[in-house]
C-alpha cells in the first residue's frame, strides 16, 4: 500500500542479514595491524590507562582474545585491547555501565538523551 510506514526493529533486520562484528567496525579496523600481537594483561592496562579487572572481565565475557600465557601471566590480543580502549575513553564512561553488547560492539543505550 502506498503512503503506510512500516517500523522493524533493528535486531530483527540484523538477525535476518550479515550479523555485524566488531572486526567490520572502522574503531576495530584502526588497530587491525595489532591483530594477533600479545600483550600481557597488566602491560595492557598501563599502556591503555585502564583498570586491569576492566581488561579481565572483558577476557571472561570474550570481548578480548585470550592468546595464550607466558608462566603466570596472561596474553591477550592487542587489537583487541586497542578496539575496547578507544570505546572505554570516547564513551568516558562510569562504573557500572555497560559498554558493549555480547557480540563486543558497542553498546546502544535503549533510553536517555543519549540513545542512539
């Protein structure tokens, strides 16, 4: 019918194309050279001024690659570690609010004057 709005919701037209990943993200593809490179937790949260729990949560949740170990520290991906760092500072966020959704893209607030 000519002139009727049709409203889906996002999710629904994600579920039925190409599933976005956060590797097709142009913040994930500006560290895309660091992919694969390890870097010790506690180095990585030095080098990126983030809390090392910050940087292990996001290990357990799978936003960050686990590479491998080195005796008794943990090496993670760097890309990986960059891509999370640059969300967790553009976003300036507080504790307690969350910053990606389970497929690590960013997440979108559903309310607020900063909903998207």
């Amino acid at each position: 019918m000519i002139g009727e709005t049709i409203v889906v919701a996002e999710a629904e037209v994600q579920q039925q194309g190409e599933t976005l990943r956060k590797e097709d993200l142009p913040e994930y593809k500006a560290f895309a050279h660091l992919t694969g490179v390890p870097i010790w937790v506690s180095e990585a949260a030095r080098a990126h001024n983030i809390p090392q729990q910050t940087i292990s949560r996001w290990i357990k949740t799978g936003i960050i690659k686990r590479i491998g170990e080195n005796g008794n520290k943990i090496l993670i991906d760097a890309a990986d570690v960059a891509y999370c760092a640059k969300i967790y500072h553009d976003r300036n966020t507080k504790q307690g609010r969350r910053l990606f959704d389970d497929d690590g893209l960013p997440y979108k607030l559903k309310t607020g004057p900063l909903a998207a």
